[in-house]
C-alpha cells in the first residue's frame, strides 16, 4: 500500500521478524501482568517496583514498535542484565522454568530485532 502523493509521511511496512519479535515480547509483557494481577488478588497489594517494571517494558515494546533505535538498545540492555541476574541468583524467579521460557522468548526477540534483514528499518 503505498502513501498518496501529497501525503507527508510515506507508509512503511514494517518487517515481519519485527512483528514477530513484537509478538513475542507482547507476550512475555502479558505474562508479566498476569502474574501482577495475581498477586493483588492474592495479597491484596502488588509491589511499586513491579508495577513500574511494568509501565517501562511497555512502554520500550511501544517505541521498539514504532521504529526508535535506542528503545531496542535499552531493551536489550536490561535483558542483559536480567541474564546476568539469572545466572548470579540463588533463589530467582527466573529459574523456575515459566521464569526460563519468558527470558528465552525475551533473548529470541532481542536477537529477532538485530538481524541484519530489520537493521535499516529502525530510525
């Protein structure tokens, strides 16, 4: 689909691993906010961090969405981070095995987002 000529900003379509990446980082996003869900229905209160976590991964998943650079810089920053938690910790949620499959889902998106067929979609 192409923009019309007096259109100031042309249409681009977006790749598809970038949509499959999106997908997937949607994803692990949902599971995070269920389990939030769950834990104020369980205790009543759900703590301020978390929540914030939250309101921040969204909000990257939004701008990685819509083509900003930094946004799947950042992204991949705190998800190296997350890895490096993973290994260091003792008793993590992360190694339970749900805890496994959303960091994988997580690493399989990151690596989606810098393959060299989506690097020149992003400004």
């Amino acid at each position: 689909m192409n923009a019309p000529a007096n259109s100031p900003t042309p249409v681009v379509r977006v790749p598809r691993r970038v949509l499959l990446a999106l997908t997937l980082l949607w994803v692990v996003w949902a599971a995070h906010a269920w389990y939030l869900l769950m834990c104020l229905l369980k205790f009543g209160s759900v703590p301020i961090g978390r929540v914030l976590v939250a309101a921040l991964e969204a909000f990257l998943i939004y701008l990685i969405g819509k083509g900003h650079r930094h946004a799947r810089n950042v992204f991949a920053l705190i998800l190296i981070f997350l890895v490096v938690g993973f290994f260091f910790a003792a008793r993590s949620e992360l190694l339970s095995p749900t805890g496994t499959a959303l960091v994988t889902l997580d690493a399989l998106a990151v690596f989606l987002l810098y393959t060299s067929a989506v690097r020149e979609w992003f400004k």
